[in-house]
C-alpha cells in the first residue's frame, strides 16, 4: 500500500486561509476542529476544507504548501475556485 500525501487549504470562519499538508485530510480537519492541530486554527476557528491535492511523496506535498503560502490570497482562491 502506497502512502499518499495531501497538501490542503482551510477557510476559517473570519474568511481567512490557512495551508498544510498531511497524510490523512479528513483526521487532520478534525483536529483542525478540535484545536490540536496548529496555532493558527485555535485563533482562527476552521470552516471547511477548500482545496486538496494528492501527491506520492511527503516531500512534493511540503513544496506544494510551501508554494501556495507565498501565494497572494486572489491566486490561492482561484485553485480552489477552480476544483470542482
């Protein structure tokens, strides 16, 4: 069974984007949630999960984050403007 890699984007409740990447999209939602996850969704109260992709490796899916958090928010909205 081959681990797959997911970088994923959240829109908070005050409309603000938060991005990372994990293995398990939907566990990591729920921590997300629960507060367990990342500083930045304590403060900032997740809504839902807007925008994910898969990749192979744990290592494509951190350059994907690491390429969507320099972004500019009209770009990372039209990636998930665009998902059906």
């Amino acid at each position: 069974m081959d681990k797959k890699f997911y970088t994923y984007i959240i829109l908070t409740v005050d409309n603000k984007l938060y991005c990372g990447y994990t293995d398990d999209p939907e566990k990591r939602f729920e921590k997300h949630k629960a507060g367990l996850a990342a500083k930045y969704t304590r403060a900032h109260k997740p809504l839902k999960m807007v925008y994910i992709k898969e990749f192979a490796t744990k290592s494509e899916a951190m350059k994907e984050e690491c390429r969507i958090k320099k972004l500019k928010r009209p770009q990372k909205e039209e990636l998930f403007s665009n998902t059906p």
